[in-house]
C-alpha cells in the first residue's frame, strides 16, 4: 500500500503536515499561507502546567488549532479520530492506507527512532503524515525532515500512544472535503484578524501581556529558584521558541513571509511593509534567544542579566504591541 506521494519539507510539523496533506488532495499551498490562515503566530504563558519541568510557554495555539481555523476559512473540512484501544488505531490507520488516504497523525517526539538524540525530549504534539504502508513498515514523511523514512508498527503505536501531557491518544486526521475553488481574499482578512484578536487579548497569559508576564517571571526564577532553575526554565523557553520547529524566532519569520505574500495577493503595500518590520522583531527575539543561551552555558559577562533579559521580553512586548495595532489597521 503506497500512494503517489510527493513529500515537502517544512520548518514546522502542522504546517509541513498541512502542505503534504492538501498537496496529496491535489491542492497546493505554501507553508507561509497555511499558517497565516491557521492564524498560527501566538503566544501564551501557563505556569500552573509543566513540560519538561518548566513552565509551559507556547508560540503557537494548541495542536490541531493551525489546521481547524485554516480549514474553517476556506471551507475544508477534516475528519479527526482518537480512539483508546491501540490495536483499533492501527485498524483505522490501514483502513485508510488501503483506500490510499495520506493521513496525518500527533505522535510523542522521544521514542522517534529516526530523530538525533539531541532532539529528543517529552513533547506529545508531533504532526507527522503516513503515506503507505510496506512489508509491515508504515511510509512516514516527517515534515520537518528532507526524506522520508519508514516505522514498524510497534514502533508507531509506542509514539501514537505516548504518556504525559497533550498525549495524542491515537488521534489521526486527513481532509474529507475541499471545495474546488476558493477565494482567499476574505479568508486572509479573516485569519489577521483573528490573529490580532490573540495578539492584544486583554488576558495575562495571552500574547504581549503573557511576554510581559514572562518578562517580569525571568526576574522571579533568578530569585526565588536560583540560577539552576532559572537556567532550566529559559533553556525550555528557548527550546520552544527557536528548536520546535518554529523557523526562528517563534514563528515570526513565517508570519513575515505570509503577511508577504498576502499583501502581494491583495495589492496591500502595508502588509509587505509590516512584513519587513516582523523580521525585525523576528531577528530581536533571535538575539534574546542567543543572550539567554549565554547565561545557560555560563558564557555571559553581561551584568545584571537576568534583568537585562527581562528587559528585552518587555521592549520584545511593547513593539509586538505597537505591530499588532497597526497590523490590525491594515486590513
């Protein structure tokens, strides 16, 4: 059981699974395109919940968000199963295979055989895509990957049923429907502002308030946890924001490459303007990025650092804010 699959590499699991799914369907997209209508960019601050024991942060909305809103913007729809038994998982999953269906599937990243030690760790939210199945061994594009690779099924059930936070439970997902024309205009429109809804949320935890919330934490773990601590805490804020496939900067290169095409397809020349001004957020959150490796690795000389990082989360806050408004604005 194999299809005439294509597989394309992507800087971000749902996004890459998204592109591979749709351009199995037929329907090409770009990666930019399918995360700027998932309204993907975010971000959002949940101490109460651990991940790797270290507050939770996240530059994007939960597992499966990306897809729904996207689908739901331009009239797809996706069919989504879990199910407790492994072995019925499995059935399903060949079901599907036998009819030729690619279909995506979250898995746990750290029984992944193929993927390098180093990139290993407890994150259940893995979007990878099963194209076929051969001598007993599933066809599996990875999106985040440039070739394909093959699991066993033993292999694939430890992953589709890995334990602790946002286990995937089995779920698997593929498009049942596309309409055959759309017209993205509206779908844009819709996306930023959906976007920029979750950016300026009046919320604590959410967008610029949750990097202020964050900012003002940083000066909170130094403090009250030591620099072993903190240092584990912003090693995992840096793993989310530059390491899980984000593209850098948590996602705000893809975000400026999407508002960048959107302003092309719109003739909208603010929209390729905030485009440039994203990258240059994008490249100060990089910079923050490579400050707080510094101090992880006993590398900085810098005074005061944990002040002057928190510094940075705050200026990072207020010109997402300011970005956001005018993003708003633009459409």
């Amino acid at each position: 059981m194999q299809s005439n699959f294509q597989h394309t590499q992507a800087a971000h699991c749902e996004n890459g699974a998204i592109v591979n799914l749709l351009n199995s369907k037929g329907f090409e997209i770009s990666e930019p395109m399918a995360f700027g209508l998932g309204s993907g960019i975010f971000f959002v601050y949940l101490p109460f919940i651990k991940v790797n024991h270290a507050p939770a942060i996240s530059y994007r909305p939960l597992p499966g968000m990306i897809f729904n809103r996207m689908a739901k913007h331009l009239g797809i729809k996706v069919k989504r199963q879990k199910f407790k038994n492994p072995k019925k998982a499995q059935e399903a999953l060949d079901e599907n295979l036998k009819n030729n269906i690619v279909t995506g599937l979250l898995v746990g990243v750290y029984h992944l055989p193929y993927f390098p030690d180093e990139y290993r760790f407890h994150f259940n939210a893995h979007n990878i895509v099963v194209f076929g199945k051969e001598n007993g061994r599933y066809l599996v594009s990875d999106p985040v990957f440039d070739y394909t690779v093959s699991l066993s099924e033993a292999e694939l059930e430890k992953v589709r049923y890995a334990k602790g936070a946002l286990a995937p439970n089995g779920h698997m997902y593929h498009p049942v429907h596309i309409p055959e024309k759309f017209d993205l205009a509206p779908a844009i429109k819709k996306a930023i502002h959906k976007t920029c809804r979750d950016m300026l949320a009046p919320v604590p935890i959410v967008g610029v308030k949750g990097m202020r919330m964050v900012a003002k934490a940083i000066l909170k773990w130094h403090k009250k946890l030591g620099p072993v601590k903190a240092n584990h805490n912003l090693v995992n804020m840096i793993r989310m924001q530059e390491e899980i496939g984000t593209g850098g900067g948590g996602f705000r290169f893809i975000y400026a490459a999407f508002l960048q095409e959107a302003g092309t397809y719109l003739q909208n020349d603010t929209l390729l303007n905030l485009s440039k001004e994203l990258v240059e957020i994008g490249d100060k959150w990089r910079d923050f990025a490579l400050e707080a490796s510094r101090v992880v690795k006993k590398r900085s000389n810098t005074e005061n650092v944990y002040q002057v990082l928190s510094d940075q989360l705050m200026q990072l806050a207020d010109l997402e804010e300011a970005f956001f408004k005018k993003l708003k604005k633009a459409i």
